[in-house]
DNA sequence: GTAATGCTGTGATTTCTGTCACATTGTGAG
DNA sequence: CTCACAATGTGACAGAAATCACAGCATTAC
C-alpha cells in the first residue's frame, strides 16, 4: 500500500529515509503489540487497521486511553525509545494492522534532521497528551451515561463507521464498568432513539 | 537565587543563551499562570514554590493533575508554545513561586542546538505523559480511600514535608470527592494510625 | 434436531459516595 | 472576653453503579 498518502506532510528525503531503515510489520486482530513493563526498541507508524492502548488493572480489566489509526504514531513508545524506559501501558491490535517500525537508534537522527519529523513526533505528543487530559476528564466529571455516549461517539469518529460491533461485555471493560450497566444504559439510550442494539453490533442515528 | 543548581543536566552555553534570553518572573500564592482556552507564548521553568496544574470543570471544580515543582517544566507549555495551540489546562500557584519563562521563539532554536535541552523536553514530556497515565489509573480502578492515600504520599514526596497544610475542603477540591467524604476517611486513617489530624494541617506518620 | 455456549435483559440487593442538616471546636478580630 | 467565622465531626438519606441471580434468545458445534 502506498504509506506516503497517509503522512503528507513528510519531507521527501525523510520518506526516503523512512522506506529505507523501516521495518514494516503485521499483526493480527487481538495480538498484544506492547505489554506493560517491555522494553520499547521501536516507535510505529500506523498504516492500517487499529491499536488499542490500555491500561491494564490487576484483576484483567482493560481500561481504554484511546486508540491509534492509520496515520498517527504510538506517542508512548516515541517517549520510551527515547529513553528507553519501559512502557507503563498496553497495545493490542484490535483489527489485522500493518505498522511501520522506526527503529530507536535512528529516531535521535530523525529528529535533528528533518523538520517534519519533529513536527509529527511534537503533534503526535500533543494529541495523545489530549486524548489523555479528554479520558481524564471523563471519568473525573461524567458519569457512566456520559461517559458512554462519548465512548461511542469516539469510536464512530475514529472508524468513519456508524457501526460499532462490539459486545456490551467489550464496552463494559473499556469503561472499566460491568455488562449489565451498560445493557441497561444502552437500552436507554434506544428508547431515547440514539441507537439501535442488535447482537454484537449497535447502530448510531 | 542560583537556578542552574536545579538544571544541573543543561550544558554551559545553554545556560548562557537562557541567562540572556529567559526572563524571571514571580507569582503570589494563589496566581493563576495559564487558564484554560489561553494562548500560551512561551514555557516556565519552575525555580523556586509549587504549581497546581489542574482541569476545571463547569461548577468550578478544580481537579488536581500533578504539581510542578523546582527543576521541573510545563510540557503542556511546550507543547502549546511548539504548535500555538491554546491550552486545556490550568496552572496556578500554589506557593510564591518564581519561574523563568522561555519565550515560544527560542524553543525550535534550543531544540535544534542543544542536545541537553532536547533531552530535557523529552524528559519532560514523559514525566508529565506518567503522571498524567497514573492519575487515570486511579481515578479509574481506585476507590477514594486508596486516592486519598495516594494523593497524600505523593504530596509529601513532592515536598519532602510530612505535614500537609491543607484544608479537607482543599483535599476534597483536588480529588473531586466532597469535604464530608474526606474527613471521614481522614478519621479512619487516624484510626489505622496513618495520619494525625490538626486543624488546616495533616501530619503524615 | 439438540446441546452447548455466548450475548442480552431484568429484578433485587449492596456498596460507595455525594448531599443535606446541624453540632462542635478552634482561631482571630475587635 | 466575646463574637464571628472557618474548619471539622457526624447522622440521615439519596443516587449511581457494582454485584448477584436467573431467564430468554441467537449462534455454533455436533
């Protein structure tokens, strides 16, 4: 696929570069790219598909940061390669994903080199950085029905798809929350005419 | 005072270039620094009190994020200085407190000329990310009396002081909770021998 | 078809936290 | 000293959400 598309603001000696030293990698749907506590040798372009970056609590729970599409880089492990500390998060591929890995070593050159890639790696802190005050946010002022509309709105606006096939057991352990908490708050938001439930799949309007 | 005791990482020309360059600048106990929906035109060191960066709700809460401290950085400030972005957050002083301002313009320039700068951004970045990551960790998986444990602990290790003076309507504030719940929980970690109560003031034991 | 399994719906109960109401105590101003 | 006020203590109650228990339906395996 033609990677260039989805990061246009690259300067061409750097996609060179890129092309040249990046390892392009598969994973699919459900491999755990990232654990907590591993060691980061390498920062990932996304090209396809989508990452899930979590928190993991000690009984299993799997608390959702934000996910990462086509297009944007794993801020974590820019920080972590950097200095190489370990990563304090998970990332699992929540459909088949392709990335682009930038190994550590060359990121130091990357960023004294080309402009544009500074740029990315400061955008790409930024968003996450606000992706995380926006989680903050939420599960410090919103209660769950709030907190789940959001859920799926941002989900919806991450994919492009009105669709979103998920169990409400899925939704329920990225809010931290349980399966009949969110059944019912979903039925309430059918009632309420936003959605349409069906099995493993609930339609926004 | 001598500030370059704090940065001790920063090489000597950087600190010339910021002597020349930075301008101090003081803040009474109480001062709003940066609000949100501002823009923000150039980066504080901190060399001297504390910071409150904190999110504010609709009803005024004030939710605490972490405290900056001597030898620490704004990376919000950074990275809305880097991207003329406004910012999300509040900053405020705690204490009097002094900081050095970085005018926006000379960031790229330090960036691109000083290693240890570079580093110390980066450094930044991550600290702040961690901090930020372990504040949803507990808002999401904690109960408020583990919280209110953890936010003690960290406000004592910030400081190096065991004596917290600080109102339980503050605490409250921070933590989102209400005065009542506070003092209560307070009471039973004086029962468990954890804490001693005084009037504006928590001793830590 | 039948059984097994997974997803969803729903009531009853409990726990945690927030809210209201009011009492008590410490402190500083006059 | 006395008054005013801020900080704290405490009981009663309310609401959100977690948990438990179980039923009904879809889907898949066989």
């Amino acid at each position: 696929m033609n990677w260039k598309q989805l990061f246009p603001q690259f300067e061409p000696e750097l996609i060179e570069v890129i092309e040249k030293e990046a390892v392009q990698r598969s994973f699919n749907a459900g491999d755990i790219i990232m654990r907590t506590g591993q060691y980061i040798k390498s920062t990932a372009l996304v090209l396809e598909g989508q990452i899930k970056i979590y928190r993991e609590n000690e009984d299993g729970g799997e608390f959702l940061m934000y996910y990462l599409v086509p297009g944007q880089a794993c801020a974590v492990s820019m920080i972590c390669a950097l200095q190489s500390h370990t990563s304090e998060i998970m990332a699992k591929a929540e459909e088949d994903t392709e990335v682009l890995m930038i190994p550590v070593q060359l990121m130091d050159d990357l960023m004294n080199k080309y402009k544009s890639w500074y740029q990315f790696v400061i955008q790409t802190y930024r968003g996450r950085f606000d992706e995380l005050l926006s989680v903050v946010d939420n599960i410090a002022f919103r209660n769950m029905d709030e907190r789940l509309e959001f859920y799926l709105k941002r989900y919806t606006d991450k994919t492009g798809k009105k669709i979103i096939g998920l169990s409400h057991q899925q939704i329920a352990d990225d809010l931290n929350s349980s399966r009949e908490v969110i059944s019912r708050l979903l039925k309430k938001m059918e009632q309420r005419n936003m959605v349409k439930l069906h099995r493993n799949m609930i339609e926004l309007i």
